[in-house]
C-alpha cells in the first residue's frame, strides 16, 4: 500500500479561492512608471530608459573593488571540478566568502554589510557563477530571497539590528515556501503557525529548501488559523536553524547544481517568539512576492554570465576545429550558432544591467522588468548552453573530467547545461512567469472592465464596468493605429554614420507594442471571462514582449557604449545582429497567437488523461522506483536523522 500522497491538513481550496489568495498577494497598484507596462499596452515609452541610467561613480569605485577581490578569490581559492565531483562546497571556501564580505554584498555597510548595488551584486554572482554555479546559488539564496532581502523591505528596526550583523558575516539564510504538495499555489500552504502566548508554535514540512541544510537562519511562510487577536493567513517568520523541533530529513540531490544544499526541513511544535514575524499577519505571500521583485534578477544575472562562458569557448574551439579544410566558425552552420550566443549574451546584459540600474535608482516600477528578465535569461541561457554542447560535438556530451583523462582540455560544457536547465523551473517556472506576466500586462484592462467578465458579479456592476470600459477604448483604442513607429525618421539618433540603424528596430518595436495591445484587446473581446484559460496564448503574448523589451535594452546599451566606451561599433554590430534575430522571432510568436494548435493540444490531453492512448505506451519498461507520486508531508515528530550541518 503506498503512503498518502499529501499532507492531511493541506488546505482544500477551489480554483477561485486559489485565483483570490494571490490576486491578494501581488501589488495592486502602480505609483511609479513602468516602461514594460507601457510597452504591453501599446505605448513605448523610449522615454523611460533613454538616455541610459548611469551609476554613480562611487557605486562604481566600491564595486569594481569588490569585484576585484572576488575575481582574485575565485581564480585562486575555487575548484569547481572539485564542486562537481564530490557535489559539495568545501567548508572553507564558504568561510572564504564570508571573509570576503560576499555575505553582505547587498546589505547596508551601518550592519556590516558591503552595500553594493543592485548592478554590482549581479556581477559578482555573474562572475562567481562561472567559477561553480552552486556558489552562485548559494548566495542569491541567501540574499535575493534568504532573510536580508525581505527584512530590507519589511523588517522592523529591531529585527535589522538583531539579524542584519550576522547575516552580512557568518549566518547563511535560506527562504521556506514550497512544500511537498504546495509549489506556485500558496493557497494550499499546510505548514501552520498556531498563536501560543508571545509566541507561535511551527509545525509542518518544507521541500527543496536552497541552502535549507547549511543554514543558520530561516525565512519560513506559514499559515496562521484566524481567531480573536489574531488576523490570521500566510505570514512571514524570522526562524533559528538550530531551534528545538526543527530537523534537516533529506540534502536532496539534482541533475545540475550538485553542490547546492537543498533540503528536506520538518517543523514540530517549533516555538518561534512573536518579535520574528516580519511584518503583520496575513502579509507573508506579499512580503514574498515583493521580495522576488528585484530577487529575480540575480538568476538572469548569473545566466549572463554563462553566455559570456559559452561564447569564450565557442570562439576558441570554432578556430581550431577543423572540418573540410576550414575551422567549424567559418561553416554557416557553426557560425549561426556562435552568432546567435554573441548577439543574445550582448541582450542579456543589456536586459539585467538595465533592470538593474531602475532598481537602484527606484524611479521606475520593475515588477514586469525583472520578471522579463527573469524568463528571457533562463530560457535563453538554457539555449545557449544547448548551442555550445552542439557546437563542441561529441566533447561537448563527454564529463570534463573524461576529456581531462584522455589529456584533452577539461571544458565541462555538459555540466552548464545541466546547471542551467533548473533556471526554467525555480523561483517561478516559465509557465508560472508567463501567468504573472500576463496578469501584470493586462491589469489595465482589468481595472476598467474586470467586472465587465466576471460572471459572479451583479448585473449593476457590471454595467458601471462597461460604462467605465467604453469610455477608457475610445481613448485608448484610437491611439494604437498609428505611432511614430511609421514615420521613416523617428529615433534617427540610433543611427549615427558609420554604425548600423538602430534606429529602424526601435521603430519596429514601437509598431509591434501596439499591435500586441492590439491582439490582447481582440483577445479579450473574444474570450473575456475565459481568457485566464487560454494559457498558449498569453504565453507568446509575454514572449512577444520580452522580445521587444530586450531589443530596446539592446539598442539603448549599444548608444551608451557608443557615446562612453571604445566598443561602441561593435555594440552596434551585437544590438543590430540581435534586434534581427529576435523579429524573426516575434512575427513567428505573433502568427502563433491566432494560429497554432492550442485547441487540439486540449482534445489530445483529454485523451491522454481517459486513457485512450494506453496503447501508445506498450512496448517499454518503467525504470521507476516504486514510492507514492508526493511524498507524505503530514506534521509531527521527525522520524529521520537530522542533516543540518552549519558551517563555522
């Protein structure tokens, strides 16, 4: 008989209800100007990025400083064969860090921390990650989501001055959401929080916990019942490693990232003082997803890193490989492989140092920024890395340790690939991203005609909706005919002599910004109260804006690299190589929204499901184990030895 396949107390919630727990959760109103908002309702608002945010030079004196060091530290005290090999961080590269100060990077130097921008830490962990990406890992865990970030945000002075010091230094953090049945749906969060006195008692269990086994400090989302006093809902704890009840079941093992310390960690009767919840009751999916506002960029950044990886080894294997007579970069073939990791490494950053700087300076909302650049970079990371194990042929499949024994040089290709792939699952899986995204780029919509679709609404609201939605069509409507997209001249800066246009890509994306308001208008006339269910179409409708966001971060980085910097021509030739590439792109995703198989995919599901396609499987073996699909995650006491192992 095979366990439970979750816990008992998990949450039974209704579509709906899950649908309001996180409409509760995100941001809902917009006090600052967002250019990628702009973009998906048809205005592109150059205005907003151009000219190029710059950081100030004592944000630049104190970063290159640090970078340096960490550059010396990674060259000379990192052996991420070793990382691999034996899956583990050594303790003393960890201890290494924090001497450092790597700990710190993003925490304020009046707490000890080393107080380094937004652009700064993501080229540290850029730079680190390419060294061994589970380092990279390690520290964004810590400091893009770990304890740092949302205390930052939400902490009270007392909890900064208690926590802060330690986690700029010695303490690593790591942040508890998902369990073994609750992954993108916190409405069915299980782990609860029962008020006791001044205090709350934990119970419940924790999956896939980065950084979980080596912690000495938790950020842990939990449910707290509603009763007198007490407002109740998910909400945001402060939580001791090594505090009793709490026990490390499982260091979970992965296809890439071996040396990351993922866990399994168990909550029973765990008293946690009520001085350590961050924030109010209630507020802990909020403080999360703000928190994961400018945390998802530290996952872009590292993947720009490994672009920058790939086009090293691409460039130097592509000329001394020969076949028929000439080095594989000079076959087409190869060379639109190397054109396109040259040209998309060149946007990534674009993207990343763009969103980036907006962080810092805090003029701009970048809720949408981040989290375009969050899916664009995973996705093409992961692409990239493909391309270059394609590139390198049968060495790029083969271990860089097996290259290494038969005297070759030790490239471990495959090993990136493997690294990179869980880019495009954690901290919002690609098809969760575009769900956010696309609730975010039609939020405009929603206000004025969401009550207009809803079915549960009254007949009375629904017509002040749909007064309120006519007025807000025929003004905006109108404006999406034409634009300064079609007049030949417009952004002529982008074309100075000698350089490639720019200039002509910026137009295109000013025409396809309103043709993509456009489509998500005629989408929402056409399908209304069922358009959160078209997913495939408001996937390419995102995928159609990360395309033209990162056109415009390309362009405007190749015109400050040209009025700044000694490579401004090449910065042309990347942005232009790139801007075609990524239309060729955008007028396939744009044929896609109306024309694709999405309807057919659904009747082929319902098959798969019913079991009407039973007979396709014949003819195999199942080399799976045998075990429940979810493990049993109910609360009590710890059955298994604990694993926690802080590092000192």
């Amino acid at each position: 008989m095979s366990a439970p396949s979750a816990p008992k107390n998990t949450p039974r919630v209704t579509e709906r209800e899950a649908r309001q727990v996180a409409e509760a959760a995100r941001e809902q109103d917009w006090r600052k100007p967002s250019f990628a908002k702009e973009l998906f309702l048809g205005r592109f608002r150059l205005d907003l990025i151009h000219p190029h945010p710059m950081p100030a030079a004592d944000d630049v004196r104190r970063g290159e400083a640090f970078l340096a060091r960490l550059r010396d530290f990674c060259e000379t005290k990192i052996d991420g064969a070793l990382i691999e090999r034996e899956a583990k961080i050594p303790d003393e590269v960890i201890n290494g860090l924090k001497e450092l100060g790597a700990l710190g990077m993003k925490i304020d130097p009046k707490y000890g921390g080393l107080g380094l921008t937004q652009v700064y830490y993501n080229k540290a962990l850029a730079l680190v990650g390419t060294a061994n990406p589970s380092i990279g890992a390690l520290l964004s865990a810590h400091q893009s989501i770990g304890v740092p970030q949302p205390l930052k945000i939400f902490g009270s002075q007392e909890q900064k001055e208690a926590f802060l010091p330690r986690l700029a230094s010695t303490a690593i953090s790591a942040f508890l959401l998902t369990e073994p049945d609750v992954g993108s749906d916190p409405a069915r969060l299980a782990t609860s929080a029962v008020p006791d006195g001044p205090d709350y008692i934990l119970d419940g269990v924790k999956l896939w916990t980065t950084n979980g086994v080596v912690a000495d400090l938790l950020v842990v989302m939990a449910r707290v019942p509603k009763s007198d006093g007490h407002k109740g809902g998910i909400t945001a704890f402060v939580v001791e490693a090594d505090a009793p009840g709490i026990t490390v079941e499982n260091r979970n093992a992965f296809m890439g990232l071996r040396g990351i310390e993922n866990g399994v960690t168990r909550f029973h009767r765990v008293r946690v003082p009520a001085a350590n919840r961050i924030g109010p009751e209630g507020a802990g999916l909020k403080i999360a997803l703000t928190t994961l506002n400018t945390g998802r960029l530290s996952l872009p950044a590292m993947c720009v890193g490994a672009g920058k990886w790939c086009l090293k080894i691409a460039r130097e294997w592509s000329a001394v490989r020969e076949q028929w007579g000439r080095p594989v970069a000079r076959h087409e073939a190869v060379g639109a492989k190397i054109s396109f990791i040259a040209a998309t490494t060149f946007a990534l950053e674009a993207v990343v140092d763009l969103a980036s700087q907006m962080a810092d300076e805090d003029r701009n909302d970048i809720r949408i920024e981040a989290a375009l650049a969050k899916l664009y970079g995973s996705e093409m990371g992961c692409l990239m890395a493909d391309e270059l194990v394609q590139i390198r042929g049968g060495r790029g499949f083969e271990t860089a340790d097996s290259l290494a024994a038969r005297g070759e040089r030790a490239v471990p290709a495959e090993q990136l690939l493997r690294d990179l792939r869980i880019n495009r699952i954690f901290e919002g899986s690609t098809e969760i991203m575009h769900l956010l995204i696309a609730r975010e780029a039609v939020d405009a919509h929603l206000k004025v005609a969401g009550d207009l679709i809803d079915p549960d609404k009254r007949l009375s609201a629904k017509a002040k909706a749909g007064a309120n939605a006519a007025g807000f069509y025929a003004r905006w409507l109108p404006k999406l005919v034409a634009g300064p997209g079609q007049l030949p001249r417009t952004y002529n800066e982008f074309h100075p002599p000698g350089h490639p246009d720019l200039s002509t890509h910026l137009r295109y994306v000013e025409r396809s910004s309103r043709k993509l308001a456009r489509s998500t208008f005629y989408a929402m006339s056409r399908w209304q109260g069922r358009m959160e269910t078209k997913q495939g179409f408001l996937g390419r409708i995102v995928d159609i804006g990360a395309e033209l966001f990162a056109m415009s971060a390309a362009c405007i980085r190749a015109e400050l690299l040209r009025t700044t910097d000694e490579h401004g021509r090449e910065a042309y030739q990347l942005a232009d190589a790139f801007c075609h590439q990524s239309r060729i792109r955008v007028e396939e995703l744009f044929t896609r929204l109306w024309s694709n198989t999405d309807q057919l995919d659904r009747r082929v599901v319902d098959g798969v499901l019913s079991g009407a396609y039973l007979w396709l499987e014949q003819g195999i073996v199942d080399p799976s184990g045998e075990g429940p699909w979810i493990a049993d995650a109910t609360p009590g006491p710890a059955t298994k030895e604990n694993v926690h192992r802080p590092i000192r």
